[in-house]
C-alpha cells in the first residue's frame, strides 16, 4: 500500500465531501456495498484502492446523483 494512493482518494472524496471528519470517517467505516461491502481502507490494505478511485471518479461524473447526498456528506454511499 502506497502513501499515493490515499493521498489520491482523499483528495477525489474533498471534492464530494468538503468536511474532512466526514472523509475520514468514511474511509473507515463505510461499507461499500458495490465494492463487497468493504470500506475503502479494507480495500487499500488489500492492494485494491484503484477500486475506491474508480467510484469516486464514477462519482464525480455522474451528474445525476452518483454521490448521494447521505445527510451531510455527499461520498457515495455504501448501499448503492
């Protein structure tokens, strides 16, 4: 696991979410269910956060609603 590669998913998720206690919560707590109900830190311990960059960036072009706005935060939720 590379430092970049949180560096890069952190920096994708400010986009969606400007509040940072709602990124790193979710980071490590959503369990994103279309990425096998893992969150995002499982995946980048397994060598799979190329995953989590996809769906930020599947986020961030989906104009109609990609990032759910789920309460206050506006990452993609995990039931999606």
């Amino acid at each position: 696991m590379g430092q970049g590669i949180v560096r890069r998913i952190v920096t994708l998720a400010e986009r969606l979410e400007p509040d940072r206690n709602a990124i790193w919560d979710w980071l490590f707590h959503a369990q994103i269910e279309t990425l096998g109900s893992r969150t995002a830190m499982e995946l980048i311990f397994t060598d799979q956060g190329e995953r989590v960059v996809a769906l930020l960036e599947h986020a961030l072009r989906d104009e109609e609603g990609a990032s759910v706005v789920t309460g206050i935060q506006r990452l993609p939720r995990h039931d999606r």
